[in-house]
C-alpha cells in the first residue's frame, strides 16, 4: 500500500482517538489494512486484535461453523459479530466494542469466473452495518484491488467509531456498483452461534427466548433425526420424573464441528408444537450443569459409560471424580435408558462399573419401560444410503 498522505493520516489517527476499541477479522483480502492502522501512531487506542483467518478450516474455526460462502455479505456479517463478541472476552465490561468482518474474492493466480468484490461489515453497540462493492474485471492488479479493500475497511471503520469520513464508494469508479445497508440485529440463534450468549430456549410454538424457567428434566442429543425412540423415551422420563421433558441440542460439539443456525432452525422444526428445545453451548455434561442445577438427564447407556471413562477425561480420574461431585453438588443427576450396542448386545447401567462414591446420581430406566433398538444414524442411512 503507498505512503499514505497527511490528510489519510490525519483521519486514521482521528479513527484512533475516537473512544471504541476495535477487533478485526478479515479473509480473502485486505489485510494490509493492519498494517496501515499500525503505520500511524497511536494504534494500541484502537486496535484490540486483527485476525485472518485465509484458510477454510481457519474460517470455520473463527465463525463456529463453517459458512455457505467464505465471500458473502452474511459471511462479513458473522464476523464482524465474532470479532466483537471475541473481543468482548478481553476487555473490560463496559467498553466501547466494534467487530468488522471484511471478505473479499480477488484477482488470483488463475482466472476468477465470479464478480471481484468484497463485503464489509461492522458490529457496534448501534447495531450492525454491511457495504458491498463490485469491482470492474481487468481495471486494477491484485495490489490494486488489495490496496482498494484496505482503505475502504478503514473507511467504514471511521463510520463504525462515529468517525466523518468519505463513503467507502469514494474510492470505486462511477461505473463499479456498491451497496451500503443496516443489518437486522442478530436473532438469538445467530448470537448463540456466534458466542455471545449460552442458552435459548425455543418454544413449541417456534418463539425463542433468553431467560425461560429452568427446565427439571433435560434430553441432550443432536436429534438428526428426531425419532420415535426419542419421543418415546421423553414420555417415559416424564411419567417417571412426573415433570415435562425439554430437548437440549448443543450448538458445539467435542469432537464434532460446530452448528450452523441454518442447521439448527432446520432441526427445531421437527419439534414444532412438540415440545420445548434448550439451545446451548454446552457440550459436556459437566457444562450443561452450570446451565442447568438441579436438572435429571436423561440419556443411554453408552452416554452413562463414557461419562464415567477417564479417558474422556483426558485419562485423568481425578478430573472424572471432580466433574461427577460438580454435577452432584449442584443437585443433577441421571436417568439412564438401555442402549444396544456394536454387538446387538443390549446394555444397560446395570452393565457399567459406576464407582460407588457416585451410584447415587444414576436411576435405570427398566427395559419393561423402554427399549428403541435403532439410532439416528441408522435411520440416516436408511433415508440417505449413507452415514
């Protein structure tokens, strides 16, 4: 990027002194705009951190999803909520936070056949703002069309500090189209997939909420799909428990990649006019504890054996023991259905080493009562033909 002259330091060091701190996540493009935000003393004012996140799995990591399309404005949108809901995390509460998110699709090393273009956009306590611009093929160079990104990123961060600047459209010729526009504030799934809160509560009737009643007997699962067994086996926790069932879908997963909201508003249609759905990013139990004191889970057999195997632990007992007297201590505990095994071999708790320190937070339910033989991948590959 060239030198820039006194009057884009002057306004890059208006941008620094103008009260928010930001973070930045940008991909696919832009990112000399660090560099020229660092150029200009005063940087530490405003900067908190700068990411990119180039490669896909990086991406996705950043997000806690992996997006339909790295260059899309609701791509820049997801980020630029990540980025401050991130930088949130590491300043005092109470500052004022901007996240921008910048993707861009650019000159490369092999023909493009799309649009070069990037898409901007910023997350602050106002509210959410995107811009889009399209460039002319041919017209620039990729340190051109770098250098175009970089200084609109600056650009729309000064509006995002409440800073007066050109539009961003300043920089494109006349004929190169551009779209500015605010964004929907983020519903509650978006902010639960993005991080900025724990827990929503999705009512039968499709109406999310943040702060519903604890829920005294939750069903953790990923539900894809929702089966017989699993509303069979609710009914049976109910009448046993004599309290209502809530589902409890986590957006994250130990060793699986995280949900998309797509995925999840996809999922909360099986239960529609069913039953209540807990959304969280808990995926252990010992988390979902936290979120949930004084809850009955309700969970198979192979559920229960992992929660007792130190090596899901890190092969650490004493941390098993830590996690179960925590869960205990905080009045959870556990209702355990028969599961079938690899073997087709039924298996219930009465079939699992449950230290004795801890039989206590454990009840069967007896195979009289339920017994679904098929699981939800099964039923997966039945539908798909694949797993």
């Amino acid at each position: 990027m060239a030198t820039p002259d006194a009057a884009w330091r002057d306004l890059i060091s208006s941008v620094q002194a103008s009260g928010p701190k930001a973070s930045l996540a940008i991909t696919g493009g832009g990112s000399g705009v660090i560099g020229e935000l660092l150029r200009v003393p005063g940087g530490s004012r405003l900067l908190i951190e700068a990411q990119v996140p180039y490669d896909e799995q990086a991406l996705a990591a950043f997000l806690g999803f992996a997006p339909a399309q790295a260059s899309s404005a609701d791509t820049a949108v997801a980020m630029a909520i990540a980025a401050r809901v991130r930088a949130s995390r590491l300043v005092p509460a109470g500052t004022d936070l901007v996240g921008l998110g910048a993707t861009a699709a650019l000159v490369s090393d092999r023909p493009r056949r799309g649009e070069h273009r990037y898409h901007i956009a910023y997350a602050n306590s106002a509210g959410v703002a995107r811009c889009t611009a399209v460039f002319a093929k041919g017209r620039r160079d990729r340190a051109g069309e770098e250098d175009l990104v970089a200084r609109s990123i600056v650009l729309f961060l000064a509006q995002a500090c409440g800073v007066a600047a050109p539009s961003p459209s300043s920089l494109l010729d006349a004929d190169e189209p551009f779209e500015e526009a605010a964004v929907a504030a983020p519903g509650h799934i978006d902010r639960l997939v993005a991080g900025d809160i724990q827990r929503v509560t999705a009512r039968p009737d499709g109406q999310t909420m943040l702060s519903a009643p604890l829920p005294p007997v939750v069903m953790p699962g990923s539900f894809n799909p929702v089966h017989a067994g699993h509303l069979s086996l609710a009914r049976v926790a109910e009448e046993m428990k004599q309290e209502p069932v809530a589902f409890e879908i986590s957006v994250t997963n130990v060793d699986k990649p995280a949900l998309s909201g797509e995925t999840i508003r996809h999922r909360l249609t099986q239960f529609a006019w069913k039953a209540p759905v807990e959304l969280t990013r808990a995926p252990t139990f010992l988390e979902k504890s936290r979120l949930f004191p004084k809850a009955t889970f309700v969970i198979g057999a192979d559920t229960a054996e992992r929660l007792i195997a130190p090596k899901y632990y890190g092969n650490d007992e004493d941390r098993m023991h830590a996690a179960l007297e925590e869960i205990g201590g905080a009045g959870g505990n556990f209702l355990v259905a028969m599961r079938i095994d690899a073997a087709a071999r039924p298996r219930g708790l009465r079939d699992i080493q449950v230290p004795a320190r801890f039989a206590d937070l454990f009840r069967e339910i007896p195979e009289h009562r339920f017994r679904f033989d098929i699981s939800s991948t099964e039923l997966r590959a039945r539908q798909t033909g694949t797993p």
